[in-house]
C-alpha cells in the first residue's frame, strides 16, 4: 500500500490531483505496530479483569493471613527497580538500534535480560516463600487472586525474556535488518507495558494492602 | 520502526509537522525511538514517582491511611502517563491517531470492568443470605 503510493506519488510528482492519496495513505505506515498494540490493549483488558478480581475478594482471607502480615515491602522495592532498570536499559537497546550499533544494541538486550532473570527471580523466590509458610494459592480467596494477577504478569515477563533470547539470537545471525527492527520496537512496546501494568501490581496489591 | 521518510510521503505541512516532533533524531525512523534525553527523564521521574509511595506506606509518615491510599492512587497514575509518554512514546498522532483511540476505549472497558465489578459486588454483600440462625433472627 505505501509502495503504491509511492510511486503514484513519482509518477504524478508535482500534480495537485493525487494530495489526498497521499494524505490518506500517510495513515497506516506499518499495520504491525498497531496490530501489537491492538494486542496489547486486549492484554491491558485481561489484566483489568484479574486486578477487578483481586479488588473484589482481595480482603476475604478466610481467617489466614492479611496482605500486612506477608507482604515484605523491602522486596517488592528491589524487584519495581529491577523492573524499572530494564526498562531503561531496552530504552537504550532501542537508540542503539536507531544507530544501527548491532555490538552496543546486543549489549543492551543482555543487560535488560539480566534484569529480567533478576525480577523474575526475585518473584519466584516470594512465591516460593508464600507456599512454603502455608499462604498459598488455595488458603483464601485473596491469596488466589493474588497468585493470579501477580503469576500473569511474571508469565508476561518469562515470555518477554524468551522472546528477548530468540531475538538476540535472530540479530547475532542476520544483523539488524528491517524485520529485526520491527521485532524489536514489538517487544520494547510489549517490555514497557509491563512494567506500566507493575505499577499497578505494586500500587493496588502491594502498597494498598499493606495500608489497609 | 517505519522505513519511510516523512518527507517523502507527506505534503508540505505533515513534513512539517513532523519534524517540529523529532528534533533529536533526524535519520527518518519516524517516532517510535524517542531519545536518550527522553528515556533518561521518563527514568528520573519514575525513580521519584515510585520512591515517594514506597516511602510514604513504609515509614508511615502520614497520620492518615485513607489519605495515603488517595496520594499513591495518584502518583501511580501520573508514574502510568509518565511511562506512556516517554517510554511508549505515545502521542495523538502515532499511527495516525489509532494508537490514542484504541488506548481510549480500553479505558473506558477497563474503568467500566473495575469500578463496575468493585461497586456491583460490594451491594451483593450486603444482600448475601444470612450466615447464621442468630444473624437471620437479627435481620436489619
């Protein structure tokens, strides 16, 4: 479609017949951006739900324990930095990309998923905690929809790192060719929305059940 | 992201337009990039948007728990517009404004889906059958 445009554009360059082609093809550059944010927002709705979920039975301990008495406020402030960190440092992956560095971009890939495993091991770590003093999924319905919400988003997290791997690997082979690039901008759209559905997660669960 | 130079495909005032945006890069890849200026503000401010929550609720420094509770809401929401500007780089005219209007229905789902869900189940409490003979002897 662009490439049609284009060359209508040549074709008939300096003509005043064909402005409005143009101007209604300018629109739709790559349909894959918008496609994968089309995904996201449905991603965005997935994770509305389980947080409408965890809003509604969140205080229904069933006698067990309270977000206050489990929640270790210290870690889930190492693991927002974690978070935070990588996705600066794909911020930095992505200028490299724009430089056309393939060394540096890599670089950077590794590093945001060093972060990544760090984030990701930290979580499992509080998982494994929660379990083993008997607060797991099935204690109350808080703890399940906590479970839930929270075990989505570090799914997200574990898939975006498979995916930062297979992509790492696809640059190292093929360089930094168009479709690599386009990849790329995918999962830096996908790794910043999961650390904006983070703030929430530490907001909504994490902040305001300890104050409640 | 894109492979096509702005002012290759737009009329005068789009190229014009376009480059008022992308000062800091001028190689052609439209606007998806953002700068190092630009991650490194969208950083600086989220450190301080989440530092100040956090220690708000750990340190307890505020007599007020619902006050609190009102004042992390916030800064999570300005840290969430922080995050999409700069690190999204969302704007009004990304994809042609179909980025914005698929952001702004999910929205209005998501505050339909969560304020609908929190205030429909929160009546059905209140109507739930008695839990116990001496609750339905004491019915209000």
């Amino acid at each position: 479609m662009s490439t049609h445009a284009m060359s209508a554009n040549a074709a008939t360059s300096g003509a005043h017949a064909d402005e409005f082609i143009v101007r209604e093809d300018h629109h739709p550059e790559n349909g894959t951006m918008l496609g994968f944010w089309l995904y996201l927002m449905s991603d965005c709705l997935i994770f509305a739900v389980l947080f409408a979920i965890y809003g509604v039975v969140g205080s229904n301990y069933a006698a067990g324990p309270s977000p206050a008495d489990l929640f270790d406020l210290d870690i889930v402030a190492v693991n927002t930095a974690m978070l935070l960190l990588s996705s600066i440092t794909y911020g930095f992956a992505m200028l490299e990309m724009a430089r056309k560095r393939t060394q540096m971009t890599l670089i950077w890939l590794a590093i945001t998923g060093v972060f990544g495993l760090c984030f990701i091991g930290i979580e499992l770590y509080e998982f494994h905690h929660l379990i083993h003093i008997g607060a797991g999924p099935q204690r109350s319905a808080f703890l399940s929809a906590f479970f839930t919400l929270v075990g989505t988003h570090g799914l997200h997290v574990s898939f975006g790192l498979i995916w930062l791997v297979t992509l790492m690997t696809q640059v190292r082979k093929h360089g930094l060719t168009t479709e690599n690039r386009r990849r790329l901008s995918c999962l830096s759209l996908f790794w910043h929305f999961l650390d904006v559905i983070w703030i929430g997660v530490f907001t909504f669960v994490y902040l305001m059940g300890v104050l409640r | 992201m894109s492979t096509v130079n702005p002012h290759l495909d737009a009329h005068g005032e789009d190229t014009r337009n376009f480059h008022g945006h992308d000062d800091g890069h001028g190689d052609g890849h439209g606007e998806a990039h953002g700068s190092f200026k630009g991650y490194l503000t969208g950083f600086l401010l989220s450190v301080v948007l989440t530092a100040i929550p956090f220690w708000l609720v750990m340190e307890e420094v505020l007599p007020s728990k619902q006050l609190t509770v009102v004042i992390v809401l916030a800064f999570a929401l300005v840290q969430v517009l922080v995050h999409m500007v700069y690190f999204l780089h969302m704007n009004t005219q990304s994809e042609g404004g179909w980025n914005m209007l698929a952001l702004i229905f999910t929205l209005i789902l998501v505050v339909i889906t969560f304020a609908g869900s929190l205030w429909v189940m929160y009546h059905m409490n209140e109507n739930m059958m008695p839990l116990s003979v001496h609750e339905a002897k004491n019915l209000p």
